[in-house]
C-alpha cells in the first residue's frame, strides 16, 4: 500500500523562467561568528529579464556561510523595482567544488559552471497582485560566479 502512495505522486517539471544578473561588491569578512565562518557579501544592483522584468537595487546582502571543507551555504536578500512596484527576493542556495576551482573563483578567475556546484530556490515577496503567482510557486536557479557578478538562470518548479 505504501508504494502506491508514492506512485501517486506527481513528477516534477521545470520551465525556463527569467534570467538574472546580480552585481556584487567586495565581502565583508567578520570571520568565525557563532554561526560558522560568516562573510556578508553587498548587493550592488543588477537586471532581470525574461518573464519577470525588473531592475535589482542596491542594498542587499548575500549572508554566506563557508563550511570547513570550503563550500559556500548563499542566503540573500535583495530588491527589486518592477513596472508594478517593489518586489523583495530571497535566494537560499550552495556553492561548492574542488577546493582549487573553489580558490579560483575567490580570486574573481572565470571558471567554467560545469567545473563547480551552484544552485538556489529563488522565492518572492511583493505586495502587487501582477506577483502573486511568483509566490505561489518555487523557482530554482542554476548559477555561475563571474567576477563581480552571479548570474543565474531560474526555472518554475511545476
């Protein structure tokens, strides 16, 4: 009986939903907190295009966690300004890979996506009913480091 319950289950899908380039600046660097070694990374701006147009303003902050064997836990929070208003983002993700492409993307060198793991759930706040079904649904985004900036690409979870 319990398998059938799982065979019920419906089989996710994924769509192409917009594109996102978000420009950082330099980390801040506390150190080891309570919480693990913590960096807070600024949010300088940005643009995202596709099925949701929008202008990403300055003011976040990316909240990272680096973990002992040097992958990034990604929590951000930023804001962006559509045609219809305001929209707050929140981003909770990972980034890891072998410790020497892991030093290359900290020193701002390309590196191919395929060489490391990037990947986040984008979700959405917004206060305009042209957002709400951003709100009731999950994206998630495939993402590259490239220098000053994170791009990614998200998808609707269907």
């Amino acid at each position: 009986m319990t398998a059938d319950l799982f065979a019920e289950l419906p089989q996710p899908q994924l769509e192409p939903a917009f594109d996102v380039t978000v420009h950082v600046g330099p980390p801040i660097d506390p150190g080891v907190t309570s919480a693990g070694h913590r960096r807070l990374v600024p949010i300088l701006g940005g643009r995202i295009t596709g099925s949701l147009e929008a202008e990403i303003l300055p003011g976040g902050f990316d909240r990272q966690i680096i973990r002992e064997d040097g992958t990034f836990g990604i929590d951000a929070d930023y804001a962006g300004n559509t045609e219809h208003g305001p929209l707050l983002l929140h981003a909770r993700g990972v980034r890891t890979g072998p410790p020497e492409i892991l030093a290359r993307l900290g020193r701002g060198e390309p590196v191919a996506p395929s060489e490391y793991y990037f990947r986040t759930v984008v979700e959405f706040e917004s206060s305009a009913p042209e957002h709400a079904h951003l709100q009731r649904t999950l994206h998630v985004a495939v993402c590259r480091r490239e220098g000053a900036a994170v791009h990614y690409r998200a998808y609707r979870l269907h």
